[in-house]
C-alpha cells in the first residue's frame, strides 16, 4: 500500500497549501542526523519505482520514513544508505529513460564526475558543446538526485550556483550538506 505524504516537495515552502494534493512514493528515507543539522534530518528522498526501474527520487522537507514497498524500493533505500556511509560508493540502479536528448546528455556527464569532484557548469557545458545555462537548466531537470550527482556541479566562481531550479533556501542547504558530506570543506 502506497502511503501519501501531504505536499511537503523541497523549494515549495511559500506556496499556499494544496489540500487536495498528495505525492505517492515508494519508499521516504530521512536523511541522517549529523552535528551539521543540529542532530536532526536536513531533507528526506521521496523514492518512487515501477516494477523494473526507479522513476524519480525527490527531495522532502524533513518527515518520517517510510518502509520501502518493492524489492527495488528496498534496493534503491539500501544504496542510498551505503552512500550516505562512503560517499564514494557507486550506484547501480535501473533508472527508467528520462528527459530529452540534450538532457540526457547533460546527466552522462554528470553522472561520470567522481565523488569528491566539482565541475562547473561552464566547463560541463563546454564537455558536452553547449552553454552553461542549458547545462544548470538540466541540471534542475535531473530526477534522479544522488545517483546522477548533480550538487556536484558548481558556479565558474565556486560558488554554489543553483540546485534543482533554486537560487537559495532550503534546497541549497541541501546541497551544501551534499558537498560538506563529500568532504568539501569549503561549502
């Protein structure tokens, strides 16, 4: 049975309530409690699956978890918390196609930056022959967060940059802990 969480999705905080609107997922696992956070979860992931690949893995304000309800559900929970112990672990997930060729291409790239690397969005954007916009644009697209390793990419400046189609708040906080847990001292 798929238990729905209310409208909690990351980067929606200031919009009016949905009272109608529910988000089914698969599995929600919390983030782990660390002295960063002040010993709570900074995030949970919203794990949704079909029978054969995962679909999307979300990011959630912090809220309970979860039990997975599929084999892969309990898969894809299982490797996320190997990462979360070595961040140097190596998904390996059926993810179902998603999003247009350039995108796709865009999320290859990404997917080939090693942990404890940062690639900009203008040299990623010169890997693939593109532009640094398109290539934060699809970045915001990914729908596969962690196992495509977006926060890894980064502003020309170091900075930051964006994160999942956001400038600041809760979702760059998340990326911050990303980075700060990939031992990226600087963030």
């Amino acid at each position: 049975m798929t238990i729905c969480h209310p409208a909690k999705i990351a980067g929606c905080e200031g919009a009016p309530p949905l009272a109608s609107f529910v988000v089914p997922f698969d599995a929600v696992l919390p983030a782990p409690s660390t002295t960063l956070n002040k010993n709570r979860p900074l995030f949970a992931l919203g794990i949704r699956c079909n029978h054969d690949d995962v679909t999307a893995i979300e990011y959630l304000l912090p809220c309970a978890a979860q039990a997975p309800e599929s084999l892969l559900a309990k898969e894809v929970v299982r490797q996320i918390n190997a990462w979360f112990l070595d961040p140097a672990f190596v998904f390996g997930l059926p993810l179902a196609p998603a999003g247009t060729p350039f995108q796709r291409r865009v999320w290859a790239a990404i997917a080939a930056i090693p942990a404890g690397d940062l690639q900009s969005y203008g040299v990623l954007a010169t890997q693939i022959g593109s532009g640094p916009r398109a290539v934060g644009n699809a970045c915001g697209a990914n729908p596969y967060p962690l196992v495509v390793p977006c926060h890894r990419v980064i502003a020309a400046n170091h900075g930051l940059g964006g994160f999942a189609r956001q400038r600041g708040g809760f979702l760059l906080e998340v990326k911050r802990w990303l980075l700060q847990h990939e031992r990226h001292e600087r963030y």
